[in-house]
C-alpha cells in the first residue's frame, strides 16, 4: 500500500506538468501496467534466477509458493487480473514479451541507474570492483548477454577495462575467468578484514536489567540453558572465514573454488541484510513500515 501511495503522488506530479513537459495523453495513464507486471515479476522471476546464480536452485514447489506471494502482491499493487498469469511458465513468457521489446530500446536510463546502484553499495563497505564483478555474475542472463556490458561499461569500461573484456576461445575465456576470480579473491579478503575492523560499529543497544535478572541469565548460560544472541553479520563472517581459510586454521587458501565463491557472494548478501537491520529496526518509521501519521491520513486501516 506504501508503494502505491508512492506511485499516486507521482502520477499526480505528472498529470500535473504543464507546456513542454505536459503529458501526452496517447500514451494512455501513468504508470502503465506493464511496468507494473514487470517489475513485480522481477521479484519473484529474477528472484528464482538470482537463487540459481548462487547455487541455490529452488525446486518446483518452491517457486510455486513464492510466485504465488509475489502474484497476491501484484493484486493489491494495482496489476489487473488479465495480467496476473496462472502459473511460473506463463509468467516467464508474460515477461520475456516485455524484456524483447524493452531491451531493444537504446540504454539511456539503465545507465545512471546501474552507477548509482554501484554508489549505494558503497554504504556497505564493498569495494567497486568487488561490486562490479559480482553484478557481472549476475547479469550473465542468456538471453540478453550483453547486459552487464551495455548498462556498466559505459561508467566504468576505461577504469576497469579487464571486466568488459570479450574472447571467442574457450581457453581464453577460462584464463580471463581465472584472472576475475582472482581479482574476487583478492578483493573479498580485503573486504573482510574491513568488516571484522568496523563490525564494533554495528552494535545494538542492550535492554537495562537488574541485578537478579543478570545473575540468573549467567546461571541460564553456566548450565548450557540459555542462549547467547549472534548477530547476522557475525553469522556471515564466520561464513567468509571458512571459505577464505584453510579448513579449522587462519592460514589463507590460495584460491576459491566456484562453489566458494557462489558461497561467498550469498554470505555478502546475509551481511547487507545485517547492516540493513540498524537502519529499518522497530521503532523507525522508514523501509517497508507505514508511519501512524500515514496510516491516519490516507485511512489505511482494514
């Protein structure tokens, strides 16, 4: 409900536009419904790709269940019934027919977007080239293979021309994999030495007790009956360790191996998820929570 309030202030401010920038009426209400269906496929569709990339292949019924989610959103997101296709395999094809004609148009906007993109993640301590060749992977689609280089190359191709690299023989392909597998070691090591630095930084407040409630939490412990809290990113940090090191030492592996590095970009995700949680904890009227005052202005209720 939050994102179609969005979507009705903005169209607001666009019918609204006057002169030059008046909009035409030909081209029917913004914001139009297949660019509503698409993108809420993109979280159940892409999503399912997403998992795949990290070796993490959902199984039939799995991605029944979430389609069905996501379908149930689209429903109160405003997409109309003729667009809310039946199964997984239909939705696949809905959406292919939008990407064949969408991605024929010239890149002018999935440029800025992709950098700002690379700009926000920033804000999770990764390094830009980490960044990017973790979007390389997962912008490997087969159908459109040249996304990764139509969107970045054109910010970021003469400051790390390496990645946008292309070779017809297979043995070069698996020697410039090697080379950015390297470059992802390399990279995902500094990047975890950087969390382990500044993980004091994300520290949540611990709740004032008294002292008969400590002494009986460390007794609860003493007696192996209570449970220490683990935060996320320790979770996932303990995750790097063991793929960066040699199994129970702190000796470095030499390189990763693919599945490694599948890993290894899942445990990246746990930490952005870690980080995000300081930002969108209770209590905050920011993220996916609807403010009261928003709720009482636009009688949300029910």
């Amino acid at each position: 409900m939050k994102v179609r309030i969005m979507h009705a202030a903005m169209r607001h401010i666009i019918l609204a536009r006057t002169a030059e920038e008046k909009w035409n009426e030909a081209w029917g209400k913004p914001i139009s419904q297949e660019d509503l269906v698409a993108t809420n496929q993109v979280f159940s569709l892409e999503f399912f790709k997403g998992m795949e990339y990290l070796g993490e292949t959902l199984n039939a019924d799995q991605q029944k269940a979430w389609f069905h989610t996501w379908k149930t959103i689209g429903k109160i997101m405003g997409v109309e019934d003729r667009l809310i296709s039946k199964d997984v395999n239909e939705a696949w094809t809905l959406q292919h027919t939008v990407y064949a004609h969408l991605f024929k148009d010239k890149t002018i906007a999935g440029i800025p977007l992709t950098s700002a993109l690379v700009d926000t993640l920033h804000h999770f301590h990764l390094p830009q080239r980490l960044i990017l060749l973790i979007m390389r992977r997962m912008l490997a689609d087969e159908q459109f293979p040249d996304c990764f280089e139509r969107m970045l190359k054109p910010t970021f191709g003469d400051q790390y021309p390496e990645l946008f690299e292309q070779h017809e023989s297979e043995e070069d392909k698996q020697k410039h994999k090697a080379l950015l597998d390297s470059h992802f070691h390399t990279h995902l090591r500094e990047y975890y030495h950087k969390m382990k630095e500044i993980r004091p930084n994300y520290q949540t407040e611990k709740p004032k007790i008294s002292l008969l409630e400590k002494i009986l939490f460390f007794l609860l412990r003493l007696f192996g009956k209570g449970k220490k809290q683990v935060h996320l990113i320790d979770i996932q940090l303990e995750r790097l360790h063991k793929n960066l090191h040699i199994e129970g030492t702190d000796n470095p592996v030499d390189e990763l191996e693919e599945d490694v590095i599948l890993d290894s970009m899942s445990a990246l995700g746990g930490i952005m998820v870690g980080i995000l949680s300081f930002h969108f904890r209770k209590g905050k009227d920011s993220g996916f929570r609807i403010p009261d005052n928003l709720k009482d202005n636009w009688a949300l209720k029910g």
